[in-house]
C-alpha cells in the first residue's frame, strides 16, 4: 500500500472532521443535560455520591473547557491554515 503525504488540504480535512466530530460530542453532552438533566444525574450518582449543585457545577464546567479546548486545539489552526495557505 502506497504512503499519502500530509498535504495542506488532508491536515486541513483531518482538522474540519475532528471539529465536526468532536462539536458533535459536545451537542450530544449539552442536549442530555437540558433535555433529560434528572437521567444524567441518577446515572452517574449511581457510581459516585455527589450532591446535585456539584453535579450541575462540574458537568456545565467541563463542558467549557471541553469547548474552549476544541477551539484551542482545532478551530484555531484549522483558521490559521486557511488564511496562510488559500
């Protein structure tokens, strides 16, 4: 099997579906704590035993810096790669 070279435009393909993919997890996480917030949180207290403030805290924490790392680590090179090379 012959090797492909990483291209500007495959960086940039490999870079657009990983922000799709991962802003998609991130839609899936956001919809389940406005949609069913009660299921979310009976689940995981089935594992650990954590009051609802700390639950709600540490959800809607780690989702921002979920995002905030998604733009930090994808966004902004997939930016910088189209500005410098189209």
């Amino acid at each position: 099997m012959e090797q492909q070279k990483m291209t500007v435009e495959n960086t940039l393909a490999v870079l657009g579906w990983s922000m799709v993919v991962n802003f998609g997890i991130l839609l899936i996480w956001v919809l389940a704590m406005k949609l069913m917030p009660n299921l979310t949180y009976r689940t995981q207290s089935l594992v650990t035993s954590i009051s609802r403030e700390d639950f709600d805290r540490i959800m809607y924490t780690m989702m921002g810096q979920f995002k905030l790392a998604l733009l930090i680590t994808h966004f902004g090179p997939y930016v910088a790669l189209r500005i410098v090379f189209t």
